[in-house]
C-alpha cells in the first residue's frame, strides 16, 4: 500500500473532518475568486463608462506664444507664429500604433460671427464624434444639417430664439433645429453647426481649430499616445488632459486594492481553518501515526501522509472553489452594475492560479500541523493505546 492511498483512505474514514476542512477552503477560495472576478467585471464596466466622459487627448495649433500671467491674472500675449490644423492631416492619426485605442476623434473649427448686432463664437462639430466625446449633451430638437444650427442655452436666452426659430449668419438664413440643455460649460454659450457648413463661413476650407481625442483606457497608454499623434502631426501640440486620466486610474486603483485587502483577510482566515482543524486530526491520530513509525515509517513518511491529504483537499476547493466562483459572479455582477452587459467568461489563467494558489495555502496550512505528526514519539504513543 502506497503513502498515497493511505492518505486518501484516511480521508474517506475520517469524512466529517475533511469535509469541515474542504468547506472552510472552499469558502475562503470562492470569497476571493468571486471578488477577483467581480472586480475584473465592473473594471472593465467601469472603464468602458469612463471612455463615455469625453475626451482625454486635445490637439491644438502649435504657436509661438508668450503668455503673460502673474498670480492667475491673464494680461493676455504674443503670438508670433501659429500654424493651422489641416484637415486631411487628421487621417495620419488613425495610423499610428495604438490606432485600436482611439474611442473618437472630433475635429473642431471655431470662429466669431455677427446675430443681430452681438458676437458668438460659432463652433463647426462632427456629430457623429460628438455622441462619444460629449455623451452629456441633450438636445431638445435635432442635430442640424448643412442648412440649420442648435444653440447653447444661454445663446438662445439672449437671442430669444427657440426651436424652429431663423436667425442669419454671414447674410444667409439658418434654422434652429435645436437648443442645446444647460451643461455648465462655455458650451451654453456658443451657436453649433456641422463641421462644413463653419468652415464654409468661417472661410476656413479643410482648416480646424482643434481636435479632442477619446483614448480608450483600459491599460491607459495615453502619454504613448500623445508621444504617437506628436509624431504623426508635427505641427500640432497634443497634450494629454491629465487629471481626467488620473481620476480614471484611480478610481479603478482604489476599487482594486480594497478588493484585495478583503481577499487577503478571507485567504487568512481560511488558511487558519484549515491549520487548526488538521492540528486536531493530527492530535486524533497519535496512535495511529506511532503504530506507523514503529513499523518502520519515517518522519518524511508521515510528513508526506498529512502533505497529500492536505493536497488532496486543497485541490478540490480550488477546482470546486473557480466553479463556483464563477457562478457566484454572474449572479453578484447583476447587483453591483446596471449594465445589462457585463460579460463574466471563463478564465482559464485565473483558473490555473486559483488551483495553484488553493494547493500552496493548503500546503502551508498543513506544514505544522505535518512537523508535530513526524515530531511524536512511537513510544509515547504506543504506550497510549
């Protein structure tokens, strides 16, 4: 009879014992591998809901500027030289390394014009760019077309138009096809029309302005990215809208280490259950174990009894902990986000390293509990029967 199947025969005898150290295993590995799972979830929720707060990259016009500042008081500058945006330029951007990266791109093209005697600022806009980069806006009315415009809230107040509404622009008749909800920003103050119809009157034919940038984020390679776009648009300054970056990132950080300090206190106090209860199986079995080194077993030999049934067990919580684990999470996953899309696959990595990890705790639990076993005495323990 080999050591192995003494260990698995123990087992079956003493059912009550490995099925109360199986369970405090088990428990502990499914705690941790649903929270893992769970965090993985919504992270990747998280992230996808962070890509819709808008842009995180901004391309302007690179100039020669000095700016003259002092305490926060602007007292304006000089601008020496300041080179255009050239439209077609934009499609280099989608070649550049992290092209899978990019959420959108809108480009912009700004310019004061003259309704009824006031100056606004009119800002041509892809839309279809802007549903990405401004997931805020809500439009009471339409998008317009080459023929109509919306308007920022506060525009239309002092304008006193409303949707229907005409008003003219560089001596042609525009509709309003919408007004733009108060969003809080310099938006409410500007009059937004498509992309072309600005530049027609602006007269700045395939000239942009500037151009927002939504990088996906999910491993955040935004400063990459800019260094990418710099190298593709030389004349242009990219910069990246860095605390929009950071707070993703550390919303994501915090939410991650919580999880894993829970994890860590579940793995602890399962990896003392399992100690504890085979610290008693082993005080249980002293007569037994003295009947085995007095018939010629080691102390090794004793010790690899009590390693293999505490293999045995920690294998099974950690295939029988990921099962279950997994299903728990496509359960939890339902409470913690609205999002009707969350996908929970099978992870075989996280698979693999939740039997690693179940068979190391189990391992360790055992090891002292293994030192006593091959510590007693044969007479001691003889002489108790």
């Amino acid at each position: 009879m080999t050591l192995e199947m003494i260990a698995c025969r123990n087992l079956l005898r003493r059912k009550g014992k490995a099925a109360f150290i199986l369970a405090g295993l088990l428990i502990g590995v499914c705690t941790v591998v649903t929270i893992i799972s769970l965090v993985d979830a919504m992270s990747s929720d998280i992230t996808q809901k962070l890509e819709k707060y808008g842009a995180n990259i901004l391309i302007v016009p690179r100039t020669e500027n000095l700016t003259l500042t002092y305490g926060g008081l602007s007292l304006g500058g000089v601008s020496f030289e300041m080179e255009e945006i050239r439209q077609q330029e934009l499609q280099h951007i989608r070649t550049i390394k992290n092209k899978a990266n990019l959420a959108a791109v809108g480009p912009l093209v700004l310019g004061a014009v003259e309704v009824d005697a006031r100056k606004v600022l009119l800002a041509g806009v892809d839309f279809g760019a802007a549903r990405i980069l401004k997931p805020w806006w809500r439009v009471n009315g339409n998008l317009p077309d080459t023929q109509s415009v919306i308007l920022g809230a506060e525009t239309a107040r002092i304008l006193n138009l409303s949707t229907g509404g005409t008003l003219m622009l560089k001596d042609k008749p525009f509709m309003v096809s919408g007004i733009l909800q108060p969003t809080g920003s310099q938006d409410d103050q500007l009059i937004f029309s498509q992309l072309v119809t600005a530049q027609s009157l602006l007269n700045k034919t395939d000239k942009i302005s500037m151009v927002e940038v939504a990088a996906l984020c999910g491993d955040c390679p935004v400063s990459d990215m800019v260094k990418q776009i710099s190298a593709v648009l030389p004349g242009a300054k990219v910069m990246a809208i860095q605390q929009v970056v950071k707070s993703r990132m550390q919303t994501l950080a915090h939410f991650k280490k919580l999880a894993y300090a829970v994890s860590a206190v579940v793995l602890l106090v399962g990896s003392l259950v399992v100690l504890v209860t085979m610290m008693g199986s082993v005080r249980e079995r002293t007569e037994e174990i003295g009947v085995f080194r007095a018939i010629g077993f080691r102390k090794s030999h004793v010790m690899r009894i009590i390693f293999t049934e505490a293999g045995i067990i920690a294998s099974l919580a950690g295939l029988c902990g990921y099962v279950l684990a997994w299903g728990a999470t496509k359960i939890a996953v339902g409470f913690f986000t609205e999002s009707q899309t969350v996908a929970v696959p099978l992870n075989p990595e996280l698979a693999a390293g939740t039997l690693a990890a179940s068979i190391l705790i189990g391992l360790a639990a055992g090891a002292y509990p293994a030192f006593m076993a091959a510590r007693l005495d044969p007479n001691d323990a003889l002489r108790a029967l």
